[in-house]
C-alpha cells in the first residue's frame, strides 16, 4: 500500500506516551500562567504580596534586597530566577509597576519552548527526587506504626490479664 495523505499507521505506545507528556507539559505550562497572571491582578490593584498564599508567591527578597523569583507548580519549585537590577520591595513600599513588568516578561519566558522545555526536565528531576523521599519516608512511618499498634496490643493484653486476676481475687 502507498503511504499518501490518507494512510494509517499504528497507533504505538510511544505514541501514547508522547501524547501523556505533552499533555501534561500544557497543564504545567497553564497552571503557570494561571498562577502569574493572578500576581498580575493583585499587582494591579495594588494588593500586596503578603496577601498571596505561600505557595503562589513569586517574590521574595534575599539578604542584599534583590528581587527573588521563585515560581510553582504545587508545592516544587518550577523556576527560580533572581532580578538584581530592580527592586519590588522598597522598604514597606511595594512597586507595581515593577512587579507587573517582571511578571509580563516571566510570561514571555514560559511561553517561549525551549526555556520552557529546559525547565521542565529540571521540574521532572527535582519532582523524581521529591516522589523519592516521600516513599521512603512513608514506609518508615508504616513500620513504625506497625511496631508502635503491636506494642499497643501487646500492652492491652497485658493489662486485660492483669485486671481479670484483679476480678478473680476480689471474690
């Protein structure tokens, strides 16, 4: 059969696979622009940033008053960046117009692909690590809450035996 516009191959798992990945990658890639263009809002009404929730925040300070940016997905940091050359916190003092500059080009970044592609196999990494660590800290907890409810029975045992010779003497 001749491959022309209308052939039809197999649909493969790599082809499945492909489709998950780039399904996921645009959830992430909403989910940022979603959380950016929130800041936008507040910023334009002029809210200040201690009114965002923790994990939607993007700037910070660090200890010589540069403007850190760190931007989320859930609770794993996607990005983190750093603008030396303005500043958003002027003392008590938000500057807006700042902060909306700063989140209008941290836009254009998660739009442009290939930072975004480089991103997102960090994401994936640190995501890996993360996933990792909460394994290992969930089957150290399930064994110590499995010695910990063996002790407990043990115990309860004990002190049934106990107060049923109690009872028994008492008549």
């Amino acid at each position: 059969m001749e491959k022309d516009a209308f052939y039809i191959e197999d649909y493969t798992e790599k082809d499945k696979k492909n489709e998950k990945e780039s399904a996921n990658k645009k959830k992430i890639r909403d989910a940022l622009r979603a959380n950016i263009q929130q800041s936008i809002n507040y910023a334009k009404h002029k809210e200040p940033e201690s009114k965002i929730s923790r994990l939607k925040k993007i700037f910070s300070l660090n200890g010589e008053d540069e403007t850190i940016i760190t931007l989320r997905y859930g609770s794993i940091v996607f990005y983190h960046g750093i603008v030396r050359k303005q500043r958003v916190f002027k003392g008590k003092v938000e500057d807006f117009d700042s902060k909306i500059s700063i989140l209008e080009r941290l836009t254009q970044m998660v739009d442009d692909n290939k930072w975004f592609n480089e991103q997102y196999a960090q994401y994936l990494k640190i995501r890996k690590q993360a996933d990792e660590r909460s394994a290992k800290t969930k089957s150290k907890n399930k064994s110590k809450v499995g010695k910990a409810s063996a002790k407990k029975a043990s115990s309860k045992k004990v002190t049934a035996k106990a107060f049923s010779k109690a009872k028994s003497k008492k008549k």
